[in-house]
C-alpha cells in the first residue's frame, strides 16, 4: 500500500513513475507559500546520466527483474541500456519555443529521456537532430490564438516547458513594446489555456537572472530583491508574476528556473560563440567591447536540461523559484583566454572599456536550492564545457571551408 502511495500511475502505459508526496498547494500569503519540496534521492538523480550505471545493471535481482518486466528487453552497459536515461517513458510534454537554443536543448532531451515530446514554435517546422540523434519536430503554433486551449485538452501532456520569448536586451532597450508583447502574451494565453483545458501538467517557465538586475550582494540568491536593469529584465519578471497569479488563484505547479549564462555546442550567437570564431580567425588578438572585469556564471547546455529532467521528476507543488546556474563567477577575460586555449590559438585580449546600456557588471549565482535536486552529482565543468564547443565548431568550420 505505501508503495503505491509513493508512486503515480501513468495511464497510457501503465508505468510506475516515483514521486515523493507532496502536500497540498499553498495558500496566497502563507509562510510557505514560496518554500519547495526535497528532491529525489542521489541515487535517483545518478539515474539520469549516461554515464552512470542505471537501476537494471546495479539494482538488486528482485529490482532487475521487475524493471525488465515493465520496461522490455534490456543491453548491459549504461549507454546502452534503456533504462540508463529513460525518466518518464510514455509521458507527453509540450516544450513552447523548440526550435530555439535553450528549448531545443530541453526537447531533444526530454526525448531521448523517454517523453514524447511535442514541439511548439511561431517559426514553421524544423527537425533538430544533433550528432546524438533524437529528432524533436516543432509545429508551428502561435501561442496567442485562442484555440491554444483545444491544443492543450488534444495533448494532455504531463509537462509543459515555455522556453518562447525574444532574447535581446539590445532589441528590448530599442523596441520595448514589441519586447512585451512577445514575451508576456505568449506565456499569458499558455497559463490561461492550460486553466481552461481541465489537464493539470506540471509547468516550468524558463525565466532569466535579469529580474536581479545589479545584484546589492553576490552570490545571488533566488529571495535577492528583483530590481531589472533593462525592458528584458522587467518583462520576464512580469512572467514570473503570471505564475504566481495562476499558481496561488488557480492551483498550477509552477517552477520557475531563473537562467544566468546558459552555452553549449547548439548555440550560434552570444559572447561564447562570438569569442570562439575570434580566435578561429586570422586576427591578432580577441577584442571584448567591455572592461574584461564583468562576471557571468556560465552553465553547459546539458546541465540546463539535467536540471529541467530533475524538476520534472521532483514536480514540486505550488509555485517555486530556482536559479539555473553553477555557482562560480567567470571574468569575460579569463572565459576569453580559456575559449582561446579550448580552440588551440592563444592570443591576446584588447579590452575595449565600453559599459553597455542594462547589461549588469556582475551575476553569480547562489546554487544551494538547485544542489538539493543534484544531490551530490557534477555538473560539467566550463573547460569541458568550452572544450565540447571547440570540436563540434571546428568540425562545423572545416565542412563550411569544403
């Protein structure tokens, strides 16, 4: 009987997914309105990475035989074994913004994790498969219709992930309506349509550390005071107050995952790409418009799906707030000198000392929520991170020069 409070039956396949139980949802204004849950087990969590014995190869023989009798046939070997990445076999998830950096990461995961994943984008359809395979097909859905809600009740996901939103300071300080209307909107008739659809998916927003703004102290924690530097900064906190609304008045578990510096082999823009095909080039030196002396704290693309996979897994009640990041602040010259060395061409940093308009001088953020999903595990460090990046560029380089 007590296993069977600890677990959720999933419908369509008859899978036993674990959960710790959760209480019910906070009320508006209560002390715990904004606490979260304990996470899974370090063992549970080990679970999720490739490179880690899964539950079929390590288990006791009674747990072996009652996984394979659930999950089919099995293949020793973490990476090759089934149950060595599978979380939620036969769960559906909607990831809105999937054919973009950070949503295309979480859905080509969420995939090869066991979900059945539905892409939605205002972009038409695009099939992203990297080197890894697990192709994730967006539909081209424009979350402002009202139809968003029949969408919702035809999927009855488990998961909604909103990744949708511009990404520019630079183009939010120029055009801040239209920043607005393309951030909040979205997210607004997504909360709305899932209220409206009868469905109750766990929900995570992708939000930004730009709600912080220009920290008073570092590390940042998520209770820091949110003061925005820039129209991004203040639109994505008018998100996260969406969440909270829907969260406390309508009773959806929320979980907002405030990012910092989010890069990986998958992304074509920003500081990190642009700083790699500098010291790709023929130039002399890498030239940074800034002092050098700004801090980010820089998360490799797999550790920002980990933590979505984990979250997913723990599905905290109510509404709770955690910064995505690792929790160790980077110079932009020093990340400069290590992109240098990851791509093999060291060279000189120019340092051009222009300050840029709602660009915060310092974030590093304060990681002790996330490490309670981690339980003990490593996230990749950013030199592995860097030096991913530099095989996969440089092979993408080499078949662009054919």
């Amino acid at each position: 009987m007590r296993a069977r409070d600890n677990a959720r039956r999933c419908s369509r396949t008859r899978t036993l997914i674990p959960v710790r139980r959760q209480g019910g949802s906070p009320r508006p204004g209560s002390p715990n309105a904004r606490s979260w849950t304990s996470a899974p087990s370090a063992s549970r969590i080990r679970h999720l990475r490739d490179e880690d014995p899964c539950r079929v190869c390590s288990g006791s023989p009674k747990s072996r035989q009652r996984v394979r009798g659930r999950q089919g046939g099995h293949r020793a070997g973490a990476r090759q074994c089934p149950g060595a990445l599978m979380v939620a076999h036969g769960m559906r998830a909607i990831v809105a913004g999937s054919s973009g950096f950070i949503g295309g990461v979480i859905a080509r995961d969420l995939r090869q994790r066991g979900f059945e994943v539905h892409g939605w984008d205002r972009c038409p359809p695009v099939a992203t498969a990297p080197s890894g395979g697990h192709q994730v097909t967006s539909r081209t859905i424009d979350l402002a219709t009202d139809e968003i809600t029949l969408y919702i009740q035809r999927c009855a996901p488990d998961l909604v992930v909103h990744a949708a939103g511009p990404a520019s300071v630079a183009a939010s300080l120029s055009e801040p309506l239209s920043d607005c209307r393309d951030t909040t909107t979205p997210w607004h008739r997504l909360l709305d349509g899932i209220r409206q659809s009868g469905t109750h998916p766990f929900v995570i927003l992708i939000s930004s550390a730009a709600v912080y703004g220009e920290p008073d102290t570092q590390p940042v924690a998520e209770s820091c005071p949110l003061r925005p530097v820039s129209p991004y900064g203040y639109h994505r906190r008018m998100n996260e107050l969406l969440a909270e609304e829907y969260a406390w008045l309508f009773g959806l578990d929320i979980a907002i995952g405030r990012l910092f510096s989010t890069f990986g082999p998958s992304q074509h823009r920003l500081l990190v790409w642009e700083l790699f095909a500098q010291a790709f080039s023929a130039s002399d030196a890498i030239v940074l418009q800034g002092t050098g002396m700004e801090t980010r704290d820089y998360l490799f693309e797999d550790d920002l799906a980990l933590s979505v996979a984990l979250l997913a897994l723990a599905r905290p009640k109510g509404l709770t707030t955690w910064n995505v990041a690792t929790g160790r602040g980077v110079t932009t010259r020093e990340l400069a000198k290590l992109v240098a060395a990851a791509a093999g061409r060291p060279k000189p940093i120019d340092c051009r000392g222009m300050i840029r308009r709602g660009e915060p001088l310092h974030w590093t953020a304060d990681v002790g929520r996330l490490h309670t999903l981690l339980a003990g595990g490593r996230l990749i460090t950013l030199e592995d991170g860097l030096g991913r990046c530099a095989r996969v560029w440089a092979k993408e380089r080499q078949g662009g020069e054919a």
